[in-house]
C-alpha cells in the first residue's frame, strides 16, 4: 500500500502578487521614461523652433539696419552744417564722438552716441519693428506671434576719398551691426545677429586696359601687342622701370590674343570662363593661338564689371587750327589763357565757371603742320581733338583733363598722326574723358603717359614698338603694331571711387 506524501507550501502564498506589482512597477518606470523623453524631445523642438524665429527676427535687425545706413542716411563731410566731420575723431576704431564710440542704437539697453539728434531719431524709426511668426502650440497657441526685433550701429571706420567720376569728396564707413530678437512668454528666447556693412574705395583703373563689351574679342592683343607695368613714383633717372609682371588686364567677354609674340604679362579678369574659339552663342575668356600668352592667368569675376558713362560736354563746334605757322588761331581762347610760345603756343586756363575750375572750350581741334601746343594744367573741353602731320602736345603742367564731346565725329579723337608728350610719365596728369559710342585712336611714344575713359567708345592702339604708359577703358580695345601697354601700378591708390557695399562677416549667439 503506497503512501501519498503532500508537501506543505503555505510559505509561498501570495508571491504572485508581488511579482504582478513588480511587473506593474517596471512598466510604470518605462512609460514614466518615454513620456519625459516625449517631452524633452517636444520641448527640445519647442526651443528650437523659437530660437529660428527670433534669429530671424534679429537678421531683420539687421537688414533694418543696413537698409537705412546705406539708403536713409547721409554720412558727414568737410562742408556740412549739421554734420561735420570736425566732430569725429577718425585716428582709431570705433570712430569717437566726445571721447565715445559713434553709436546708433534702437536697443533700449544701449544708448545711442551721436552728434546730430535728427539722424538718432531717424536710425531708431528705421531699425525697430516686429516679425510675425507662427507660433508653436505647445508655446503660444496656434496662429501668429510677434518677434520683436531692434539693433544698435557702431561706427568702426570713416574714410574721405575723391571720386573720380564727381570729383567730390565721399565719405566712406564701416558699421558693425548687431540685430537682436526677442520672444517673450513660456518659449521665451533672445538672439543677437552681428554683421559689418562697409564700403570701401576702390580704383577705377584696376587694369592696363579694362573693356567694357561682353561679346567676342572684347580685348584683341594680336601682332606683338604686349603689357607691362611701372610704378610712376619710382622712375630712375626720370625713365619707368618695367615689370614683367602686373600688366593686368580685363573685360566683361573675350580676349583674343592671336598672333605673335603677344604676352600679356599679368592676369585676364572676366566673368567667362573656358579657353577655346569664341561664338556670340558661346563666349569663352580666352582665344590664344601661336605665340599668345596669359602669364599670370585667368582670374574669374562674379559678375560683369558696369562702369558709368561720364557727363558729356558742351564745347562749340567751330574749327581751331593749330600749324607750324605758331599762334593762337581763330576759335582757340584768347590771351592771356593762349599764348605764341616757341614752336606755337601755350595754353594756361583762368578761373571761370564754375567757380574755381580752370576750363577752356574749344570746337573741333586740329594740329597740323609739326605744330607745337603746350597745355598746362585744367579741364579743356573740345568737340573733337585730332592729331596730323607730327604735330605735339605737351604738358607742361597738370592735371590737364580734355573732355571730347564727338558731335557729328565717328573719330572725335584721333592722336594717330601725332604724338602726347607727358614727361612726368604719371598718367594722372593727362586724361582723356569720352562718353560717347565712336572710335578713339591712340598712339605711343617714349613718353606718352595718360589715362583714357571712354566706356562706350572702340579704342585702336597703334604704333610699331611704341609704348603706352597708364591705362584705357573703352567698350573695345585693339592693339596691334608692337604696340606696348604700361600699367602704372600708382593707380591702384591714386584714382578711386567707392565700391559696392558688403558684409564682410556675419556671427549670431542666443541667451
């Protein structure tokens, strides 16, 4: 007979339970996890979603800003009565007003520092708004919320340079501004943008020849044509020291540089780009066969160069007639401005109008007969001006600026059958002013040094081995012959105008 033995586990009742709470309890720590990573990773996405809106809120600041600097506001000068520039103190950055940096500011957490009240009024109107943006649910309720935005300008640099197209002084700043954004409420969130706006000066004759045309053979090198380039504060024994290098040259199209040996001895700038034959359909920087050579290589611009066209004169049209005989011919000014000098005459402009500018009219100018004029310095302006039979000009002294109007003249200027003499070798002292569409022919010598601007004429540069000192604008340049291009490096700080403007850096930070 077998005996059923029973074990005794009351010791163990209930335990059970406890694993079914212990089971509840892990469950409740998981989805305790999940729900505070939920919320993080909402709140997370709330913040950045705020922190973007008020950046962009703070850009706005900026662009507020700049937009007033650049297009509401009229920086100081020498001559104004409400803003000189004898309030400044320009010998350090920031620019100083009473022994503070130059401020404008619409932050209410930065006082403004500037000398003429109107213009702090007018930067706090033009700086200071709201940004409407959408705004999160889980921080504003759905539908639209302002970002309020502001920002202060300090005044880093101030410059004072004469612009050659006005021949007025412009005053040229840098400002550093700083945009800032603000969102109040529970995603509550400030940022600060930081940007510098500046215009800087920039030479108008960056190139021994710059041509404005964006077609095919824009600048055509061909038959030995050739650069260089010379500093003309550094002559040796009154003659230029050439560089092989520096002689740049530039255009908004093509450079056709055919034929032999033509070297430019410096770079291209243009805004095409490939090497190769040039179609209207497909225009290339560069068609260089034979011996033709870019020595420094091909620079690409971001944008084609747009170049002003000048005032145009108003001289007469009557004819002046300079020959061997000497004098001062009908139609020339009458002494004491011309006068008979030794081989012909001199001219030496007297203050007319306007006020304080030496000018002289004339019609259609013509040398002929080895005749001799001397021009001393001031601003002549002539309906054409033409050079025959190996008659000179001379420049005694200068300045001397010969403004051409070309009425009824498809060549208004013409030096081909003569010669320029500017011994200085400083191409500033003889400039050539067109702001007409016709053709300029320009000749060389060992001492013709001048500027030429002309961004709408086709310009021919002639003359076998003969040399050029400074430097042409036109629409077109063709240079054959031998003929030799001296770029006068001075002119990249001697001539200017004022640049674009731009922002050379951009920062932002959020609190």
């Amino acid at each position: 007979m077998r005996t059923l033995k029973i074990t005794d586990r009351s010791g163990e009742q209930g335990v059970a339970l406890v694993m079914a709470l212990l089971m509840v309890l892990a469950v409740s720590v998981l989805t305790s996890s999940l729900v505070m990573v939920a919320r993080s990773e909402a709140t997370s996405s709330t913040s950045y979603t705020s922190m973007s809106q008020v950046r962009y809120g703070a850009e706005s600041g900026i662009h507020a800003a700049a937009n007033h600097l650049l297009f509401g506001y009229v920086a100081p000068t020498a001559a104004s009565a409400t803003d000189p520039l004898a309030n400044y103190d320009m010998s350090g950055s920031p620019v100083r007003y009473n022994g503070r940096p130059v401020m404008l500011s619409s932050n209410p957490d930065f006082a403004s520092n500037y000398p003429v009240p109107a213009v702090i009024n007018a930067f706090v109107a033009g700086s200071v708004g709201n940004l409407n943006v959408t705004g999160a649910p889980a921080v504003a309720g759905a539908g639209s919320l302002n970002v309020g935005y502001n920002a202060r300008a300090t005044l880093m640099s101030m410059t004072i340079v004469t612009d050659y197209y006005t021949q007025q002084p412009i005053t040229l700043q840098s400002w550093q501004i700083i945009g800032a954004g603000r969102l109040a409420g529970s995603g509550a969130s400030l940022v600060e943008v930081e940007a510098t706006i500046e215009r800087q000066p920039v030479p108008v004759f960056a190139y021994a020849a710059f041509a404005t045309h964006n077609g095919c053979s824009a600048l055509n090198f061909a038959g030995g044509a050739t650069t260089h380039s010379y500093d003309s504060a550094a002559l040796v024994g009154g003659a230029a020291v050439l560089s092989n290098s520096g002689g740049n040259v530039g255009t908004n199209g093509n450079l056709d540089g055919n034929g032999g040996p033509t070297d430019i001895n410096g770079t291209l700038s243009t805004p095409r780009a490939g090497v190769g034959n040039c179609t209207a359909n497909n225009v290339t920087a560069s068609t260089i066969q034979g011996w033709g050579t870019v020595n420094e290589g091909l620079i690409t611009l971001p944008q084609p160069i747009t170049l002003p066209t000048p005032p145009d004169p108003n001289p007469p049209t009557t004819a002046v007639n300079f020959n061997a005989a000497g004098g001062c011919p009908a139609g020339a000014p009458s002494a004491p401005t011309c006068v008979t000098s030794a081989g012909g005459s001199t001219i030496t402009p007297t203050v007319t109008n306007p006020p304080g500018q030496t000018v002289v009219q004339m019609g259609n100018v013509q040398l002929t007969g080895s005749a001799v004029v001397h021009l001393r310095a001031g601003i002549y302006e002539v309906n054409t001006l033409k050079l025959a039979g190996n008659s000179r000009i001379i420049i005694d002294s200068g300045p001397v600026v010969i403004k051409v109007k070309g009425q009824g003249d498809a060549t208004p200027l013409d030096l081909e059958g003569g010669g320029v003499s500017n011994p200085s070798l400083d191409p500033t002292m003889l400039q050539f002013v067109y702001a007409g569409t016709g053709n300029i022919k320009i000749t060389g010598g060992t001492d013709t040094a001048a500027l030429v601007y002309a961004p709408n004429a086709t310009a021919a540069l002639t003359g076998s081995s003969t040399n050029f000192y400074g430097a042409i604008v036109t629409n077109k340049v063709a240079a054959t012959g031998g003929f030799t291009l001296n770029y006068d490096r001075r002119l990249q700080r001697t001539i200017m105008t004022a640049g674009n403007p731009t922002m050379t850096s951009f920062t932002w930070r959020t609190f």
